[in-house]
C-alpha cells in the first residue's frame, strides 16, 4: 500500500506539471469594466470598449500618440513629484527593492485613462502578489494643471476596489510639474498631444515594469493586462526573487515578445519540458514498479512451501 500511494503521488506531481505547462497557451481575458470604478465616456476616441484604431476614421489628435519601448532604460529616480498628501516625494522613493508598475494616467480623463487604471486594477486582483509586499505601484498624471487632492480621490476610488490592506501603501498617485512629467514620459516613451478641439489629452494606452533598481523590463499595451503575463513580468522584474517553482516553469514556457508587448508560448520549450517531465515520470515508475516486483519476489521465496 505504501507504495502505491508513493506511486499514485509521483504520478501525480508529474501530471500536474505536464498539464500546466501545456495549458499556458489557453488564451484568457479580463473583465473589462470593473465595480465601482469609472467607466469611459469621451468623444476624443468613442465610447466602445476597443482597445486600438482603425485605419479609417482615425483622429488627427491621436495620430502623433503611442509609446516606444525603451526596455533597459534607466528612470529618472531623481525625478520630484508630489504624493496624495502633497508632499514632495522623488521617485526613487518607490524603488526598495521590488518591481515596480509604472502608469501614465491623468485623473480627469473622461476617457482612456479610466480604461488603462481598470484593466489594471482587474490584473492586480487576479494575481496573488498583493501590491506594497511584493511589488510597488507608481500611477503617475501627465497633466500638470492636476493636484494632489484629485490624485487623492482617485486613489480612493482604486484602493476601495482593490480591497488588500497592503494596497493604500504600495499604490501611490503622484502629480508634478511639467518638466518632471516630461523627463519621466521621454524616459519611457510615452508620448501624448494636447487637444485643442476636444479639451483633452490624446494618448496612447500601457503600463510598464521596472526592476528594483529603476530600469525599464517589460511593457504590456492597451487596456486589458492578463494576470498571468502580470505575473510572469512581475517575477522577471523582481529577477525571480518573488514567484514559485510553477512561476519559473511558466517563464521556460513563455517568452516575451517586445514587439507585442505579449507573452507568447515558445512551442519547443513546451514540448521539450513536458518530454523531460514525462521521461522522468517514466523513469520513477520503472524503478518503484521494479522495486515492488523485488519485494514481492522476496515475500514469495521466503514463505513456506
């Protein structure tokens, strides 16, 4: 009995491995709107839930807009802004030692911006990383007519939602002047246009990860963040110092594409990794089968006749 269970156990195991590895590839989406948070409303780019444009109909606005990846980059830690109390605060403050999600919003954004903060806000919640333990949130507003006090409400709003007592610590909503706010945009590519017409900001959608150490890793774009590619980020950011074994797997499965801003399955690692597993699954059955037959044999010769 004793080894059968052993048996049934590692058989188990290695099946729980095989079966996650292959199942990284099944495509999964958030849920777009998020309770009591603000939905979109904005003639600049619609009301649908669309994430990108077409080539039709395009806004004159938008189309200077978009984000260039600068992955490596070093971020202006020295960069002064002021936090939701009003207290000036460098951005380096909220570098200590963890990954760090850095976001381009402006607070009065009827629009896109509300978009960008949910589909945040639905990753955080699926992922079991709780934001101020393992990873640090920098909400940033582009718009420096802004204050501290609409950062304030605005964190309120996010924070209620988010609903982890580590959340009011670690999701910080900074304002700055405009050379502050400039230095941090060019830094991360983010580029955005001031529309006359519509009285707002045109500009493009994503967030991005920095290491501990300020330097730019990962960019995940539109509005919509899966919570398993938030969380490989947040692993390869933090260099593997947060995570499991399961996480470390799922990177040998995934790897990010910087033209997509996605995860994508690497085909062969998947199936190199689940050969190995299954081969070593094959090599702990032949020897516990192998080691049952022996001790049966024994039993068998050592019983009377």
């Amino acid at each position: 009995m004793k080894f059968r269970a052993s048996l049934s156990g590692v058989l188990s195991v290695v099946t729980h491995l095989v079966v996650s590895c292959l199942l990284l590839s099944a495509s999964c989406r958030l849920a777009f709107a998020q309770p009591g948070v603000p939905q979109p409303n904005s003639p600049l780019y619609g009301g649908g839930r669309e994430s990108g444009y077409t080539s039709m109909g395009l806004p004159e606005a938008v189309k200077t807009v978009g984000i260039d990846q600068k992955l490596n980059q070093q971020l202006p830690l020295d960069a002064v802004f002021k936090d939701e109390q009003g207290r000036e605060v460098r951005l380096g403050e909220y570098f200590k030692g963890k990954p760090v999600v850095v976001s381009l919003v402006y607070y009065s954004c009827p629009m896109l911006c509300n978009q960008v903060l949910n589909g945040m806000l639905g990753g955080f919640r699926q992922i079991p990383f709780n934001i101020g333990e393992q990873y640090e949130v920098v909400t940033v507003s582009f718009d420096a007519k802004e204050t501290p006090e609409l950062a304030a409400k605005k964190k309120e709003t996010y924070i209620k939602a988010y609903n982890r007592p580590s959340g009011n610590a670690g999701w910080h909503f900074l304002t700055g002047d405009e050379a502050n706010i400039k230095r941090l945009a060019d830094a991360v590519g983010f580029r955005y246009h001031w529309d006359d017409k519509t009285q707002q900001f045109a500009h493009a959608s994503g967030i991005m990860l920095a290491t501990p150490e300020g330097k730019l890793a990962r960019y995940f774009y539109g509005i919509e963040y899966p919570a398993r590619f938030m969380r490989l980020g947040l692993v390869e950011a933090s260099e593997n110092k947060i995570g499991s074994p399961v996480d470390t797997l799922m990177l040998y499965c995934y790897h990010y594409d910087p033209a997509t801003g996605k995860y994508g399955a690497v085909v062969m690692n998947i199936v190199r990794g689940g050969g190995v597993l299954a081969l070593i699954g094959f090599v702990i059955l032949f020897l516990l089968l192998r080691k049952i037959a022996r001790r049966r044999q024994l039993t068998l010769t050592g019983s009377p006749a």
